[in-house]
C-alpha cells in the first residue's frame, strides 16, 4: 500500500502556486478544510480561482483568503453571508461566477467522472443561461453546462487512512466526495487518521484512489454559522 501521509497542511499545499484553481469542500462552515486554508493563508499564493458551495463569513473560512485579498474569482452556489464578499463584488475587485446549487454539485460531479457536459432545466430563461447553449427535450427547453475540475481539491473528512480512504460524518459530508475526485492533486485532511486495515470497506465514502495526499488536522473549531436559541 501506498502511504500518502505528509506531516501538516504546510506540507500538503506546498506547490499551490499563484494563479491555481481550487475546489473547497465544505456547506457554509460545515466540513470545511480549516487546516489547509489556514496553511494558505500563511503561504501567501494569490490569484486564486475558488470553487466552493459558499465563500465562508467574513472571519472564517474562504472569508479569511478573501480579506488577504489572496482569491481572484469565485464560483460558488450561496455568498450571503460574507460582507466582505459583497464589497468586493459590487466593487469590481472580485470576479464571480453564481450557480445553481444543485447544478453546481453536478459540474463537479461530471468533472470528476470526465463527462465534460450535460443538460439541466436550471437556469433556464435567467441570467445563468446567458451565453450558454439551450436545446430542447421532450417539449422543454435545458440548458448545457460543462464540468468543472481544479488543480487542487482541498477536503475534510472525519477518519481516513494513509492509502487516503476517506470516512465523512454527518451532514460534513456535503460537497467533499464529489470535490475529491475532481481535482488534479486531491489533498485530504482528517480527524483521525489510522492505518491502512482500520477502516470499515463498506463504510468508505471516498476511495483512496482519488487522494494524492493526507494529514491529520489540529485544533479544529468547527464554527455553527447561525446560532440560534430559545429567549
């Protein structure tokens, strides 16, 4: 078996280079990569394009490589809730591309089963359908959309082990299985990593197949985004 263990997120990223596309796995702050976007952040790279479901808050996450000014386009589904994201926008300082969810989980998707595009009804008679090819189905109009890859896919898992089999927990699954298998170079940080044996065949949700490097993670805060409780 291969061990494609490295010591710390320093070492996983550390031929991200200015300019790379990246995809980050992760639902609001929910399974995201902290480890390897603070290593990011120390490393300085900039002229990054970010692929992610949503660009953090202002203080956390995505948000983070945003006030360093270190991300140069976005392509994401939700971005409500970072200020800081919205004033770069409206700015001109940020280019964004808005997707829908659904058919941004799909481009990913695609990209990483090397089906370089496919039809959906989203988007249909809307802004997201300018400059895109339409055809129609059955008597419905679909619009074309083509797969999305990265030079790096930065995703989080629960436990994994060092051949890079990956175990996600929870609703901190979301965007990372599809993002893992997506990206040129797939960097893979854990909770728990544990030998090659230790984990369960049928509860693997990504394969190590599609891993090319992972590390145990530290100090994980694990932010709830909207915290609301009773008065």
């Amino acid at each position: 078996m291969i061990n494609k263990g490295v010591k710390n997120a320093d070492e996983a990223i550390r031929d991200i280079a200015d300019n790379s596309v990246l995809m980050l796995g992760g639902f609001g702050l929910c399974g995201i990569p902290e480890n390897c976007i603070a290593a990011i952040l120390r490393s300085g790279v900039k002229g990054l394009t970010c692929i992610s479901n949503n660009a953090g808050v202002d203080d956390f996450g995505i948000g983070l490589m945003l006030k360093t000014r270190q991300v140069k386009k976005m392509i994401s589904s939700y971005v409500g809730e970072n200020a800081e994201f919205e004033r770069q926008l409206l700015s001109g300082e940020l280019e964004v591309e808005l997707i829908p969810q659904g058919t941004l989980a799909e481009r990913i998707r695609a990209g990483g089963s090397g089906i370089p595009a496919f039809f959906t009804p989203a988007g249909v008679g809307t802004e997201v359908a300018e400059g895109k090819e339409t055809r129609e189905f059955e008597g419905n109009m679909y619009l074309m959309e083509t797969w999305l890859k990265a030079d790096f896919s930065l995703v989080k898992a629960w436990r994994g082990d060092t051949s890079g089999n990956l175990i996600y927990r929870g609703t901190a699954r979301n965007f990372n299985p599809m993002m893992a298998s997506a990206g040129r170079i797939t960097i893979a940080e854990v909770e728990e990593l544990v030998p090659v044996g230790e984990l369960d065949p049928n509860a693997i949700h990504t394969p190590g197949i599609y891993v090319h490097r992972i590390f145990q993670g530290s100090n994980y805060e694990k932010r709830i985004e909207q915290r609301t409780v009773r008065k």
